[in-house]
C-alpha cells in the first residue's frame, strides 16, 4: 500500500499545514484593504502579487487531508469510529464558532425568535454562518464520502502497477479539469432539473461542493500511498511546476491588472482568479507541489519549529481568523491610516497580527479541558518533524 512504515514521519506535514493557514489569513487580510479608499493602482499589484502567492491555501489544505488519511488507514477502515473522531475534533468546534459568529452579528441576535431557528440550521449546514465556513462543509463532505474514495483508489492501486496508476490519476485529473470548465453549464442542467439538494449543490452552493475540488484530494491520497515516490516526482518534475507556476501567476497578475481598471477609475478586485476555472487549477497543483518542495528544502530548526507550531494551531485559528481580523484592524484606523502607510504595509502588519493573535488564542484555549469543544485537538509539544494522527484544517 505504502513506500513507507505507517508509524514513519512524514516530516513536511505540519510545515505545510502552517504555510496553508498563514496563506488564509494573509488572504482575508488582503481581500479587506483591497477595498479601502487609498488603494491605487500600485497598492493594487503588490497586493495581487501577495495574493497569487497565498492562492495555494485551500488547495493544499486538501491535499494535506488526502495524504494524511491515506497514510494513516490501515487495511480497515472504521469507518463509525472514524466519523465519531470527526464529528469531535472537526465539526462540533465548527457548531460552537457558528453559534458565536451568529451571536456577535447584531442583526442576527437582535431579532432572533423560534422562528428563525430553521435558518440558523440552514446557515450551520451550509456554512453561511461565516464567509470562511465553506470549507469546513466541503471538507466534511470529503470525511462523509471517504470510504468511497478509498475504496476507488484502493482498487486502481491493487489492479494497475505503477504506469496505469499513473494514468488513471492523470485521466481523474482530466475530468477535473473538464468539470471545473463546465461549471456554468452543470449549474443550468441542474437549475433545469429542479433536484431536491443536489440542485442547490450545483448551483447556490456549488463553491463549496466537494467534487469541484475533488483531485487535490485525489493528489494527496496518491501521495500519502507511496510517499516516496511522490517525493521523486516532485524532485524530477521541479522545472515543470516551477515553469507552470512562473507563467500562469504571471498571465494571472495581466488579467487582474486588466481588470483593476474600470471606466470610473481604479477598482481593486479579484473576481479574475476563482478557484474554479481550469487554468486557475493547473496554477494550484503546480503551487502545491513548489509548496512541498520548499517545504522539504527548509532546514533551519527555529523556522521549522514556528512553522509546524503554527500547523498544530491551524484549525482552531482557522475558526477564529476572522473574528481576530476584525479586532486587528481596529490599530488601523486609530494608528496605521494616520501615520500615512500605504494599504500595502497595512494589510502585512495587520495578516502578522492577526496570525499571531489567532494562533495564541488557540494555544491558551487548547490548554482548558473544554479547549477541544473549541478549538480541535491541539499537540500538546507540536513539532514540524511529527506525522499528525488527526486530519484539521
């Protein structure tokens, strides 16, 4: 099944997890000064620059989910006691942050009654609690249909040596690549169709339905199935996806220069570089893979230990980021606006900050014998050469 022992470390794992979760806050942080009235032209390149370099998050937050779960499971899966660790670990802490996010918006609790308890479920099923929270329902989806998944890829490797595997993972790569260009047309068949649920799945809350983000999955359950070869593969294909990465972040930067300038004057936005289009994900497997290389190429011991400590830390800030983002922006418009920096610097200072306060607040809550109602399960000594036996965020 594995190159690997099961109990060997896969050493770029937490690594990994901390560059994603930084890659999500500086994002948030970016998509908020993006909006503020004295953001030119300038601010507007630096920013779409940081952005195309932080585009990897999700993406690798899915492939670090595949390789870990398929690393991990044995030769049976339990699948109840494997749920039961999800519902624990992942969703409760997602229930009680949407009661909070809920909560602390006025408009919601001022005219709350029993009557709106029906949206409220709608909203925690949904995600819509909070902007963030489509993730989390996509990635309980890939937990829910995981024997699925497994059973399919156990199939290919148990049938096919390494050249079929090899092609059937490029052919799921294909029909990725095809779903996410049909995505406009699947949403009026399904409109058309008027399908209780899956109807709502292709359409209201098609960026959050898990098959259109199904491979990176797919790639990380690969990897997580020979972890050495994935390794060779990534050493032998380096100036493919470099080559890749350079040229479509490039095009990408083009188009949203291009699309910063309206009639009206400068807009700074990003509709340009959706997840869902294909060149966009032939960008994010090539960032996925430059992630794990300079992952692998890290070898100073404190950037190591702060990156794999901000990993363990990943799910429980996720959950807050963006409520800690509301506060940290409170130094801007008190400090920062005043002393004349540019949105560029604003928008670093406040990702620093938030990240930062995010992270922390996970540590001092994780340390509470409720902490894992609130935050996950947190290491209690994270470090970045550990294997996590839990898949978070």
């Amino acid at each position: 099944m594995s190159d690997l022992p099961r109990k060997e470390r896969i050493t770029e794992i937490e690594t990994l997890r901390g560059l994603a979760f930084a890659a999500v806050v500086l994002q948030h942080s970016i998509a908020h000064y993006s909006l503020v009235p004295q953001a030119g032209l300038q601010d507007g390149v630096v920013l779409a620059l940081l952005l195309m370099l932080a585009k990897f998050a999700v993406p690798l937050f899915i492939f670090i989910t595949g390789m870990v779960l398929f690393y991990n499971t044995g030769d049976k899966l339990h699948y109840g006691q494997f749920m039961r660790k999800r519902v624990m670990d992942v969703i409760l802490p997602y229930v009680v942050w949407s009661l909070i996010y809920f909560i602390l918006a006025p408009r919601n609790w001022a005219t709350f009654g029993w009557q709106d308890i029906p949206d409220l479920a709608l909203k925690l099923v949904t995600g819509k609690t909070a902007s963030h929270f489509w993730y989390i329902i996509m990635l309980i989806q890939f937990y829910v249909f995981f024997p699925l998944f497994l059973r399919g890829i156990r199939y290919v490797v148990h049938r096919y040596q390494a050249k079929g595997r090899m092609l059937a993972l490029l052919g799921s790569g294909v029909v990725f690549l095809i779903l996410a260009d049909q995505l406009r047309n699947i949403a009026g068949w399904m409109e058309r169709m008027q399908i209780p649920v899956l109807t709502d799945a292709f359409t209201t809350y098609a960026d959050r339905n898990f098959i259109y983000f199904f491979f990176y999955f797919v790639l990380g359950a690969a990897a997580g199935l020979s972890v050495q070869r994935w390794k060779e593969w990534i050493n032998r294909l380096r100036w493919v996806y470099w080559l890749v990465f350079i040229i479509l972040g490039l095009r990408f930067m083009y188009l949203l220069m291009l699309e910063f300038q309206k009639p009206e004057g400068i807009q700074i936005r990003f509709y340009t570089v959706s997840l869902i289009r294909p060149d966009m994900i032939l960008f994010l497997i090539a960032s996925i893979m430059v992630m794990y290389q300079l992952a692998s190429k890290f070898y100073h011991h404190r950037v190591l230990y702060w990156l794999g400590w901000i990993g363990g830390m990943s799910y429980g800030g996720y959950l807050m980021h963006m409520l800690v983002l509301r506060y940290s922006y409170i130094p801007d418009e008190w400090l920062y606006v005043a002393w004349g920096w540019n949105p560029a610097i604003r928008t670093i200072v406040t990702w620093i900050v938030a990240l930062t306060a995010s992270c922390v607040l996970t540590w001092l809550i994780s340390r509470f014998k409720w902490g894992k109602w609130i935050v996950g399960v947190v290491p209690k000594h994270t470090q970045a050469n550990k294997t996590p036996t839990s898949v978070q965020v």
